[in-house]
C-alpha cells in the first residue's frame, strides 16, 4: 500500500502578507498552552514551521535539547534557517516533511508541535496518528488551530462577512476545515490520543497599530496572494468582489472603535507511557 501523503492545498500560500502574519508569531503568543511542559532537554519537532519564528523560540527554550522543524515549502524553510543563523542557535534544523508520513522512526521526539497546520491538510486525524506516533510515551503531541466561524469583530462593517464566507469556501474547496479549532478534541480521540486536554486562547487586535497591521495584512492577501488566485479560478468570487472584501478590510482598520478576535482552539496530548 502507498504511504499516505497530503491531499489538501494550503490555501494560504507564501505571498509576503501571509508571512507578513507568520513571522508576527512567537511561542508566547501562539505556543502558551505548551509551554509549562517543556523541559530544558526535550527534542521537539515544529510541525509546518514556516519562516520559523515560533520553532526559534522553541530551541531557545530546550537549550540543551534539540528542535527540528518541517514545513512542505521548500522555499520558506530558506527564511526559517535564516531566522535561526540571526538568532544564533545551534541546536536547531529544518526539513521538507509532509505531516501524514513523517520520515521520523517511532518515539523520536520529547513533543510535536503543529500550529494552524490541521486546518489546511487532507485527513486531520491521519495527521495526529503520525505526530502520536513519532512521539516518546509520556510525551506530548501539542496543536493550536484558529476557528474561523468563531472570529468576531467590531463593528460590523459591511463586507466582512463575505470575506468571512469566501475564505471558508475557498478552504474547503482546496479540502480543509477552517473552523478546525473547535474539532480538535474530537480528531484526537478518533487518532488513538487518551490523555488530551483542551483550552482555547485568542488573539485580539484593537490597537490602532493592531487595526493597521491586521487589517492591512488580509486587505492585501484577498488581492495579491495565492489564496486571492484560489478564490477567482475556484469560481468563488470575481475580481470586483475581491477588490471590495479588501476595501472592506481597510475601512474597518480606520474604525477607531475597531475590534477582532480570533479564536483559537487546543489540545495537549500526552502519550501513554
């Protein structure tokens, strides 16, 4: 039987507004629910670790381990490598890896990491089988995945629920489930994972810098990115819809009384020893 490989299209892809997002991202802000577990020692693989900032935060904080992260886009490990030579670590390194056959033995890592990967791939729970599998008994597999028809703003500017339908459509089309968060928990139990604990955290931008940058980052996304190329060829919406889904975009980022939050779902998973 052929190994399982990845079957869903990042929806995403690498445009500088996506990363615009990524490189925004740390352990403290995107990894807290991990943290209190690791330990100085620990092998951590970073599961979809794009230009890396998240998987440097990580190997600052298992010194005397080691963390190895993978993404499926070659390109964008050249930023994640870079981001590791400027932060001056060692104990750090990065592979093409796709999360449904990983090219890892059983129980290699301390933990694995996935943060907002399981939204974007072919078989969520296929997935976690894998990440289960290449993880030592009593070590932890850790996902954090955005909900989207939880996200919530203020005002209610018109257009913004168009985006918010659009994306969803565009996302299932290329087969993932953008409100992933919420479904965690459940992937993890049909995975085989017996010890799971689920939390949920966001992120809120209500700042006029947050407003500027959060707005401005999906205002030239829904234009300019593979995601925008998605939308029109997909035949989910015209160039004018795009054009006025960013439009809307930008006018709720000028809205001083402006307000969004993304919610996020968890699970930490500990491995039966």
């Amino acid at each position: 039987m052929p190994e399982p490989r990845e079957t869903a299209v990042y929806t995403h892809g690498h445009h500088e507004s996506v990363l615009r997002s990524h490189i925004w991202r740390t352990a403290a802000n995107s990894a807290a629910y991990l943290l209190g577990s690791l330990k100085p020692h620990m092998r951590i693989l970073d599961i979809g670790c794009g230009p890396g900032t998240i998987t440097a935060d990580l190997a600052e904080l298992v010194p005397e381990g080691h963390v190895t992260g993978v993404d499926r886009a070659p390109g964008v490990l050249e930023q994640a490598r870079a981001t590791a030579v400027r932060r001056g670590l060692a104990n750090v390194d990065f592979a093409v890896a796709d999360v449904h056959a990983l090219d890892y033995p059983d129980d290699t890592f301390c933990v694995v990491h996935a943060h907002q990967v399981l939204q974007h791939v072919g078989d969520p729970v296929r997935a976690l089988r894998e990440m289960l599998r290449v993880t030592r008994p009593g070590g932890y597999v850790a996902v954090r995945d955005a909900d989207y028809a939880a996200m919530t703003w203020y005002p209610e500017v018109a257009g913004l629920d168009d985006w918010l339908d659009l994306y969803r459509r565009v996302a299932r089309a290329n087969g993932g489930e953008p409100d992933a968060g919420r479904r965690l928990r459940s992937w993890a139990l049909a995975a085989g994972c017996t010890d799971v604990a689920a939390t949920s955290s966001t992120w809120t931008y209500a700042t006029e810098d947050e407003r500027a940058w959060w707005s401005g980052l999906w205002a030239d996304r829904t234009l300019a990115s593979a995601y925008a190329e998605r939308a029109t060829e997909g035949g989910h919406a015209t160039g004018d819809q795009l054009r006025a889904v960013s439009a809307a975009w930008r006018e709720w980022g000028r809205r001083e009384d402006g307000w969004f939050a993304v919610l996020h779902g968890e699970i930490l998973c500990r491995k039966r020893a």
